[in-house]
C-alpha cells in the first residue's frame, strides 16, 4: 500500500507540521524539519510495522505448525480443561467440573505448561533425527527405510496372530473320513501295515539326515534343496502332513506341525516355482488343516496365498511362472516358447484358490483363477486342443504343442476336479473338461498293433507316438469323471480309464526293475518301453499308482491292487537304502544306479495313494474329497456347507 496509508495505523507522532514547513535549512537541512525525540520519520514507522508483522507471523506460526499445534491452541489459550473434562480418579468418582467465571483451573495450566515441553522435546528430536540422516549415505538410508518398513510388518503379523482382525472366526467341524476303519482282510490289512512301515522309513530317516531342509539325500545322508521352492524350506514337512494324519502317526504329526509353527517362514527374498509352491506348500497346508482343525495351517496357507498374487499382475491376469515373493517380480522360465506361462502351471491353482478365498474371507484369489478361465474361453483352440504355452502379455497361443502329460497335465485334472470340488455345481468347469475329452479322444488317443492305449503328443499337427509316466494321471482321471460323461458315456470312460491303467502297468512290466520310465514309446516296432536313455530313468513318481488307486474305488477289480502290490514290492527291493528311498537311473539296468533323491512327492503322493488303495473306501472318501495334484485331500465345498462363525448364528 502507498506510504501515506500506512499513518493511520500509527497517528501522528510529531504532531501538525512535522511533515511540512518549509524546506529552510539549519543544521538538520534536508528539507525536513529535524524531527523532535517521540517523533518517527515514514520510513521508521514503516520498518516497525514489518517488524510488528514478522513476529505475529512467527507467533501464529508456531502455534499452527509445530508440532501438537492443536493441544497448544487448546491448553494454552482457550484452557482445554474446559472444554474437555479430565479423566475419572482412580475410584471412579467423577472430577468436579471446572470453577465458573473464568477462575484459574490449576490443571489445565498445568496440561499447557506440558504441552509445551513436550513440543518443544519433539522439535529437538526431530532435528536431531534429520541431521543425523543427513549425515548418512543414500544406502544407508534405504536400508533403513527397508528394516523399518520390515518391522511395521512384522508387528501388524504379530498383532494378525494375537486375535488382531483379518481372518474370519471359523468353527472347524469334524470332516468326513480323515479317519477309516481297518480294513476287513487281514491279508489286505498287513499289506496297508507295511505301507505304513514303509513311511515311518521314509519320515524318520528324513528326519534324522534332514530335518527343516526341504528333501533328503538318502545315499549321502544329508538335505537336498531344490531351487523350485527358492529359500523356503520344509517341503518334505508340509508334503507330508496329511500322510502323518491319515495313517494316524500323530507323534510324527505333532512333531511337523510344532515345526511349521515355530520355522515355516515365507519372508525370503528368493524366487519360487509358483506352481510348485502352490501345489504342496499352499495343498498341504490347507489340507493339514482341513483334517487336523489347527489354526496354524490356515494362517500359513493364506499368508502364502497373499505372497503369490503379485505373479497374477500381467497385462492379461495369466500368472507367471516365476516370482520374487520378496520384490513381488516375476517372469517365465526362458525356455517356454518365447516367454510364455505353461498350461499346467497357470491351469493348476484353481482348486487352492477357491479354498483360500473359502478360508480367509477374501474373493480376490478366487477371482484370479477365475480370470484365467475368461482368458481361455476367448481364445481359439486348435482342434478343440489347449495349447501348452500361453503368452502372458499378448493372451496369445505360443507353440502349438499339446500334451497330457508334462505341461499341460494337471489343467485338465483341474477342470474335473473343480467341478466335483464345487458339489457339482461349477457348470463352465465340467463344459471345458468334457470338451477337451473329447477333443483328446479324437485327436490323441491312439492303440497300438498290440492292443495298447495310449495318449500321444501333438505338435502342430503331427502326433509323436510317446507317452509320459505324468501322462498315466489319466486313468484315474477318465474313470473319476465318468459318472458325469455326457450322452449316456459313463461305461465308455471306466473303459478308457481301465485301458490307460493296463497301458501304464505294462510299462512297468516290461522293465527290468518293474518301475516304469520316465517316458515310453510306440514306434520303431517297441510298444510301452523308452528307448532313449534320457527317458529311462525313476524318481518314485505316483501316477500309475495313483491311477490304481481311482480304479480300484470306483470297479474293485483286484487286479488293481495286486498291480500296487507289485509297485510296492520293487520299491523295497530297488529303491529303499539305509537312508530312505531313491530314485533309479535306469530301470531297464540289473543293477541299482541311485539318483539320491527321496522326492517329497514320495511321502505325499505315492506312498498315500498305496496307503489308500489297501483301505476302505470310507477313508478320504470321493464324494467329500478331492485330492489337489500333489495327493492333498481339499473337501468338497457343499451348497451348505456355511461353517464360517456368521453362518453358524
């Protein structure tokens, strides 16, 4: 504002005239008038009203910006004792109100005074704190941030597991056949005893040579780690705990879940498989709580679940095959067709998502795998087949490359089971599983001149007459889903999955060891027998027993049983050691070349499976269950089934 303007604000200090007169001189010359002593020339009022200025600011600013501005204003100058009655003494008789009349109220004055000291103390830290992290180096600094970042996580876990909101009260009710009776036979009975045996073997040997590690070296007699499971440890554990409870080994079942209690950590900074992950850390999780009702399994299968979605953010929702569960970055494996996500891999989380969503409260695993479904069924299939590899960013087919065994298996092992998971309600998942059976009927399905059935691979076009020991799933796939085949099929589908079943046991037969290849062909005149070395090998895989075990529940043929027999006979003839179980090299060799590996598939998959197949159907029986592709039984989820805390009021 001009000058003159500023004058009212102060009055005239010198009185009329001061600014006049005449311009004589004098020793104060000038042209002023020199001014008397109370008198202020414009130019010193001026400067006093900025310095009048500078300090309201300052004052008004270090009430409303410092910190604990509000209680300042509150205890110092309106007396929030007022406003704000204080707190009962202890004996719960009220403080008498405030004096009226605006008296002094000790208390309030003393509530200002500590206001005070306290902002002054936390403007002191702060500044302490900030040149402190000035004196730092940027690595420092981030580090800091991450141990902090770490430890706000750590206590919002702490607080998860102390009763803190998040997963939902659940009353576990006592499931269907986690528990069967003996069997009948006593022949079939000492069988299913030494099966037992046969675990107890496999389990305390990992246990003394491996405990906390993720797998067992049975020749070395030390841990083995697979980079599959990055730097999470205890796969044989958590693979083994439904197996533990079924056979009611519950020492050897306390001993476990003692130790996921206490060492199951999934805060490293590695990369997983996330399909390995899921199936048997996530499976034998979930299923481990869904027979035994103890809460640490939940809490560990969603806490795992939470640490998987970063895999689903590609542009078209189809997960990665790989992921940091650390960083939350993931990719492809470089050799799966130019960067694509594999068929059995993306295909194989449904059946755990579904459950996770069921456990924890929250829709959002379920919508993941559900969104892999709208991705596929917008997609053009050639002949009706599901190519192998699936291009994450494009949603585009990569190679044309089609196989029911390795990479592309268990997807349709999935779309049955989620069906029959769902009590038969999951309409699109029975649509797209009978019309790929079709369509592998049709295109894949071959016999050959000996009057064996076997399921081929197609590449582009052309089929290559081989067929996987993963590819002998399908037995016990064709027979589970027979009761559902359309058009009056059911007979049609026993017969196929019988067929697959004789199939895969002739490739045992036909070995030296009677256990079956990796891999065998159809061609150059050998039926059901490998002929490369690379395909020759054994690593205790379950599926041809697997298939028994399906078809011995739905026809009780005996032959099935005596096929398991014969498996379990070559096993402890061949593959048990001193220290567990091996894998075989060579299964066509006379002589033993272990592979010291004691898969935990072994004690999960293959030895439940025999352990099944020698009991009573009321054991994990098939209309309440369905077993993950890992063998871990997940309950049917019936249209009632509401066992939540609410739905239970």
């Amino acid at each position: 504002m001009p000058a003159a303007s500023l004058l009212p604000l102060f009055g005239s200090a010198a009185g009329p005239g001061a600014l006049g007169g005449p311009a004589g001189g004098g020793a104060g010359g000038g042209g002023r008038k020199a001014a008397g002593p109370g008198a202020f020339r414009l130019t010193e009022k001026f400067v006093l009203l900025l310095v009048f200025s500078a300090f309201i600011t300052l004052c008004f600013g270090a009430i409303f910006f410092l910190p604990d501005s509000s209680k300042l204003l509150s205890g110092v100058f309106f007396h929030s004792a007022a406003l704000q009655p204080p707190p009962p003494p202890p004996g719960g008789q009220p403080r008498a109100p405030p004096q009226p009349g605006g008296g002094p109220v000790p208390a309030a004055a003393a509530g200002g005074a500590g206001s005070l000291e306290r902002i002054r103390a936390d403007h002191e830290r702060a500044l302490r704190e900030a040149k402190e992290t000035l004196q730092k180096l940027p690595e420092e600094i981030r580090r800091d941030i991450r141990q902090d970042k770490e430890k706000l996580l750590q206590d919002a876990r702490g607080r998860k597991e102390a009763g803190a909101p998040g997963l939902p009260q659940r009353l576990f009710r006592q499931p269907v056949g986690a528990v069967g009776q003996e069997p009948a036979d006593p022949a079939v009975r000492q069988r299913r005893d030494k099966i037992k045996e046969m675990m107890k073997h496999a389990w305390d040997n990992y246990k003394r040579y491996a405990w906390g590690l993720n797998e067992l070296k049975p020749i070395s007699k030390q841990g083995h780690s697979s980079n599959l499971f990055g730097n999470i440890q205890g796969a044989t554990i958590v693979d083994a705990l439904d197996t533990l409870y079924i056979m009611e080994m519950k020492e050897e079942f306390k001993e476990a879940k003692e130790w996921v209690e206490k060492n199951l950590d999934f805060n490293v900074n590695a990369e997983i498989s996330v399909f390995e992950v899921n199936i048997r850390f996530v499976g034998g999780l979930l299923s481990a709580y869904y027979l035994s009702g103890e809460e640490v399994f939940r809490k560990k299968a969603v806490e795992l679940g939470e640490k998987l979605l970063p895999a689903f953010n590609t542009p078209t929702g189809i997960p990665w095959a790989l992921l940091n569960i650390k960083s939350g970055i993931g990719r492809n494996w470089p050799w799966a067709s130019g960067g694509s996500s594999i068929l059995a891999e993306f295909g194989t989380l449904h059946l755990e998502f579904v459950h996770l969503s069921h456990l924890s409260g929250n829709p959002v695993f379920a919508e993941k795998v559900m969104n892999i479904r709208k991705v596929l069924n917008r997609l053009d299939k050639p002949e009706g087949l599901y190519p192998n590899y699936l291009n994450p960013s494009s949603g585009q087919w990569g190679q044309h490359h089609v196989s029911i065994g390795g990479l592309g298996d268990s997807f349709y092992e999935y779309l049955l089971k989620a069906w029959l998971m769902s009590d038969k309600t999951d309409e699109e998942g029975k649509k797209m599983y009978y019309e790929a059976v079709q369509a592998i009927e049709t295109h894949l399905i071959r016999k050959s001149s000996g009057g064996l059935t076997y399921i081929a691979e197609w590449k582009g076009g052309l089929l290559e007459h081989k067929m996987g020991h993963l590819t002998c799933f399908a037995g016990g796939m064709f027979g589970l889903g027979a009761d559902g085949a359309p058009n009056d099929k059911t007979g049609h589908h026993i017969e196929l999955g019988a067929e697959i079943a004789r199939t895969c046991h002739e490739s045992y037969d036909r070995t030296s060891m009677k256990l079956g290849p990796e891999a065998f062909r159809f061609d150059g005149g050998v039926e059901a027998i490998a002929t490369r070395q690379n395909e020759k090998y054994y690593i205790l895989r379950p599926e041809v027993i697997e298939t028994y075990m399906y078809m011995w529940r739905l026809t009780h043929d005996p032959k099935y049983r005596q096929w398991g027999w014969e498996a379990v006979e070559a096993l402890e003839k061949h593959c048990r050691v001193d220290g567990g179980y091996s894998g075989i090299r060579d299964v066509y060799n006379n002589h033993e070349s272990h592979d010291d590996v004691q898969q935990s598939f072994f004690l999960s998959e293959t030895l439940k499976y025999l352990y099944l197949l020698f009991s009573e159907d009321d054991l994990l029986p098939f209309e309440h269950w369905v077993f993950n592709t890992e063998a871990h039984p997940l309950p049917v989820l019936h249209k009632d089934d509401g066992n939540t805390e609410e739905n239970q009021k």
